[in-house]
C-alpha cells in the first residue's frame, strides 16, 4: 500500500500531488466499469434494445437528460456525497454497510435477521455483475472491428473468449506488477471520451440543452410508456456506480470524489452528448454511436483502447469477487477456502482459484449463451439496481439509529432516492425473461450457500457449546490430582473459551496427558475492516498453567496465527514453536433424519461445505508438523 494510501486509511487527508495520484489511481480501479457503459447505453437506448427509442430530436434530447440526472442523482447525490460518508471505519461496500446496520443493540431478532438477509443478498448479486460486466465490456469493446468491416463479425466473439480466458489465467501471477498502469490508461481513456464528446458536439451544441431536467420530464409526459421502458437501458449509464463505494477503503472517500465530480463524470457525459449529436445529424450511426463518433483513421486505434480499458474494468470487478469472498469468510458466511497473495506490499491483492474459474466458466458460457452484447445487455441491470436499492435501505436504518437522524428526515432521504431506485429496477423486470433471469438465480444460489453456511455454523456452534464441560470446573479439578503433565505448550483452537474444547477431552481420553502450558485459543473477526496491531490479542492467565487467548482481526485482515501468538509475550506467555503442538478439532457433522431446525437437504448442502473446506491449518497458517487433529462426529 502506498504511503498516501496508509495516511487515507490511517484517517489523514491527502493533499496536493499526493491526491491527485490518488485520484488517478482511483479511475483505474473505482470507475473502470461505468466508465465503459458509454460503449453500449446509448446503441441499447435506440437501437438494439427491445424497446428501442426513435431517434427523433426531442427523444435524444430527453435521453441525454435522462443519462445526466440518473448520473446526477444516483452517481453523485447519492452515492459520491452520501453513502460514501456511512463508511466503515473507512471501509465501504455491501458489507462493511451491513455491518453498520448490525451494530443497532435496539433491533429486535427479527429485523437483524432481515437486515443480515438483505446485505447478503445484496453481497450474492454481486457476483452475477462479476460475471456479466467482463462478457459484455470485452465483447462491446470488441464489436467494434465491425464498424470497421462486416468481414471481422465472425471473428469477434473467438477474441473475446479469447482475451477474457487470458485475463482469468493472468489472475494467479497477480496485478501489483501493472495495477500502477491502471489509472494513467484510464485517464487516457476518459481524455478520449471527452474529446470524442466535444468533436461531436461542435458540430451540434444544441444537444448542450439536454442538462435542462424539462426535456427528460417533456420525453416522459408525450410518450410514458416508452420513457418507463427507456430506463431499462438509461440505467446502464451508471452500472458500476455502486463500486466506487466499494472500493472506497483502497483510496479514501475525498480522492474517489474528487475523480468523479471533476473528471469522470464530464468526460462521461460529453462524450454521452457527442453520441446524441451524432446521432441527431446522422440518425442512421444508431446502430453503434460510440465507434462511429470517431473519424474513420482513429477507428482501430479506438477498437484497441477500448479494449484495454475494457479488461481494466474487468480486473476490477474480478478483484471485487476475490474480496468479497475473503470479506465472506472472515464474517462466517462462507467456508473456508484457497486465498493465495500474490503481492508482498498490498494486502488486498489476492488471488482465489476456485473464484477465479467459477467465473471464467460463468463468462464464457454468458459469451455463447447471449452471443453479443446487445444480447447480454439485456442480462445486465437488474441485479445492479436491485443492490442500489438494498444499499438505499441499509443507509436509511444507519442513518436513522446510528446517526440520529430525525424520522422526518430520515424518510425523505428514503423516498426520494428509493422513488428512483424503485423505477429502474421495475423498468428492469421486464428483462427477466430475455436474459436478467440469469444474475437473479446466480443470486438466489450463492446466497442460499452463504445463508446455509451462517445457519449451519451457528448450529454446530450451539451443538459444542451444550457438548462442552465448563472450564473453571475443569481447572479445579486438577488441584486434586490429575492427568500427568508433560513438557511444552498445548494451544487448543475453540469457539468457546468458556468450556473445555473436545479436542482436549480426546486427548485426555486417549492420551492421558497434559502439557504443563496449555492455551485456550479463541479467534474472532469484528465487524471493523482491520484491528490495529496493539490490539490484535488479549491474554488471560488462569490457575494450573492455563491461559486463555483471545485474538481479534477484521474482515479485511490475513489471519496469521503464529504472528498473533507471538505478540502474547509481554503477557507473559512465550511462543517457542519447536515446544508447541496444536490440537485441533476435526467434526464430522452427520445429518440427523429429522432435524426441526434446519431442512434436510441444507443438512446436506451444509455438510458438503464442511468437508470441503479448507483446513484450519493453512487457512490460519499453522505449521503443518506442529498440528495434531483429533475427530469426532457431532448431530447436527
């Protein structure tokens, strides 16, 4: 992480070049995917959606008033001055907003579970944008060697296949070697959307109007039907705008809004006014404005830019599904699994195999399934504005009882950015059947294994808890006489460092014996991004050698067990790896036949996540030869 990276998370303010540098970093990460949307919206508006617009005067006008007040209200009302400020200890995103709803002590049961619900569903949709926005960025981009010559159609959706398949490979060898090229390319793309923009619009400034509100309320009044179905495509304007309150904790909320106000958002919006003007004085450029807005000699040229900015946006989004499913995990609501660094210096660089090819399947079945991206774009949208409204929701119950806000105002906040969510996405059902069925079901699927997994853990856990004998019993006991004790540390993992765990009820079963230090290990993950190093663990020294030790990280923090072990020293417990064993619990959960609490097949579902879970071990990077595993089987 760079040095003004570091000062914006540690809550300092960059200022000067260091800000500036932020800014741009920022438009290679944050604003890669609604940065590309100009390649499609408005071909999608009035040419190849399945509603197209006519490409008369008013309507392109009231389209492009449209785009600018959807960009205006959602982008930068909502978004860039509002929600960034519900940040997480300067973390943003589904999650970290989730857990600020979670923390209200007055919510009864009932409305923490909704609210859990709501986020993880909100955090499930998200991989369907994960696999949608690198198949119809790439192929967008790509499509273009059309415009150039019919003679290259049949050869557009191979490349495409083609670059995407290479950009999953790339994903193991990490992006910390070609992430600092990132911003200075897309700022070189946004400088080409904005010259395009103004190129065009010299030609006709009249479209200059279009930011007057009159026009979108005058396209809506003489044709309401149309406009309403219009929105279905006007939304692809701001797919993405939600990621710059994801990725907010990378680059602090002032160099995101600083990028957006004075850079993005005009050059998006010139070039938005260069496709209309385009298409009012050639009606016929309908079929694909963006590339046709370009003189004919800057054409490949254009082809070749936009597919690199597309593969930008693509490599962030991939990373947002690599965080997320880390986030998952340490939250409890995915099993563990694979999570590789593949950078020494940035800690949110991460590579996780089984995401990765989960999704290169996802993309390039998307790729032959829709076959272009006029195709996919009717796939797009729906899962975008459903996670801005659940977004809209969860601020209203943060900004209502965490802070303070009035009932008053804190339902006009609601309504009035609810009343706007709510049209896009019901001009979005209407997709469902020809294509948008496809991030709602990959919704529905990972999150019923992220609810399943949450329900099945805590049952395990409550199952344990019942099993366990109480510890402060248990050390009384062996003051009158017990087990023989031998040499070194035991460190016990458990959930529960109230009870005795079972991995040392087998041992002592089996055994017979007990180390001379034994340490009870609790790991827990708070609902903050990161827990300063000072307070990573808290250690507390019992009778008869034992030590209880609690160690704390956030959700975005890499558990590393023999580190946080060796920060107990100053409490007065020693960790001498070559005298210490692990012992570990291994459950095997067997499915009872009839369970009230927990259907059959989530039984199942639960059990299969269970045994494919990544071991302890090298999840909390516990060395291997150290590591004694003791099973049992626990009815769940």
């Amino acid at each position: 992480m760079s040095a003004v990276a570091e000062q914006a998370e540690a809550g300092g303010r960059p200022h000067g070049a260091g800000l500036t540098a932020m800014s741009v970093a920022a438009m290679g990460v944050v604003y890669g995917d609604i940065g590309t949307s100009p390649l499609y919206t408005m071909r999608e508006v009035f040419s190849s959606g399945h509603h197209p617009v006519p490409a008369t005067p008013d309507n392109v006008l009231g389209i492009l008033s449209l785009v600018f007040w959807a960009m205006t209200i959602t982008v930068s009302l909502k978004y860039v001055m509002f929600i960034t400020r519900a940040d997480n200890k300067g973390e943003g995103g589904i999650m970290a907003l989730t857990s600020l709803a979670l923390r209200i002590e007055r919510l009864n049961p009932r409305m923490l579970w909704l609210l859990s619900a709501l986020g993880i569903f909100g955090a499930a949709l998200f991989y369907g944008d994960a696999a949608i926005t690198p198949a119809l960025s790439v192929l967008s981009a790509v499509e273009g060697l059309e415009v150039a010559t019919p003679a290259f159609k049949p050869y557009v959706m191979p490349i495409a296949i083609a670059i995407l398949v290479g950009l999953f490979l790339f994903q193991r060898r990490g992006t910390a070697g070609v992430a600092a090229l990132f911003g200075p390319v897309m700022l070189f793309w946004f400088s080409a959307l904005a010259a395009l923009g103004v190129w065009n619009i010299l030609k006709h400034p009249s479209v200059l109007v279009a930011i007057n509100p009159w026009y979108a309320l005058h396209f809506f009044m003489a044709h309401a039907t149309l406009a309403f179905l219009a929105l279905g495509a006007v939304v692809l304007a701001i797919t993405g705008g939600e990621a710059l309150y994801a990725d907010m904790g990378h680059f602090g909320r002032r160099p995101i809004k600083l990028a957006w106000l004075y850079f993005v958002f005009p050059a998006l919006y010139l070039n938005y006014l260069g496709q209309g003007a385009l298409i009012l004085d050639h009606p016929e450029a309908i079929r694909s404005p963006f590339f046709m807005a370009a003189p004919d000699v800057l054409l490949y040229p254009l082809v070749a830019l936009a597919t690199v900015a597309t593969i930008i946006a693509s490599q962030a989004v991939i990373s947002g599904a690599f965080s997320l499913t880390s986030q998952a995990i340490q939250l409890g609501y995915a099993p563990r699994i694979q999570i590789k660094f593949t950078s020494e210096r940035e800690k949110g660089q991460i590579y996780i195999p089984n995401i990765n090819w989960l999704l290169l399947i996802a993309v390039v079945a998307l790729v032959l399934m829709f076959r272009s991206s006029s195709n996919l774009a009717s796939a797009y949208g729906i899962a975008v504005t459903l996670t801005m409204m659940i977004d809209t929701l969860l601020a209203f119950v943060v900004v209502r009882a965490l802070w303070g806000w009035s009932w008053g105002k804190a339902v006009l906040f609601l309504a009035f950015f609810v009343v706007v969510d709510i049209a896009f996405f019901s001009a979005n059902v209407i997709k469902v059947f020809d294509g948008g069925w496809f991030p709602l079901v990959l919704g529905v699927v990972i999150f019923t294994f992220l609810s399943t997994w949450k329900r099945g853990r805590a049952l395990l856990y409550e199952k344990l808890k019942q099993d366990s004998m109480p510890l402060d019993a248990f050390i009384r006991s062996l003051a009158y006489g017990g087990p023989h004790r031998v040499e070194g540390c035991g460190i016990f993992m458990t959930t529960n460092p109230d009870g005795v765990p079972r991995a040392m009820l087998h041992n002592l079963l089996h055994n017979k014996v007990l180390h001379q230090t034994v340490v009870l290990l609790n790991v827990r993950v708070e609902d903050v991004p990161c827990v300063p190093e000072e307070e990573r663990v808290a250690v507390v020294r019992l009778p008869e050698g034992f030590f209880q030790v609690l160690v704390r990280y956030g959700f975005k923090d890499e558990p590393n067990i023999p580190h946080a072990l060796a920060l107990c020293a100053p409490h007065g417990l020693r960790y001498e790896p070559m005298e210490t064993s692990f012992f570990l619990g291994r459950e095997t959960i067997v499915p009872r036949a009839r369970v009230a609490r927990m259907p059959r097949w989530r039984q199942v579902l639960f059990t299969f996540m269970f045994r494919n879970a990544e071991p302890a071990t090298a999840y909390f990077k516990i060395p291997t030869n150290r590591v004694v595993e003791l099973g049992t089987q626990v009815e769940l």
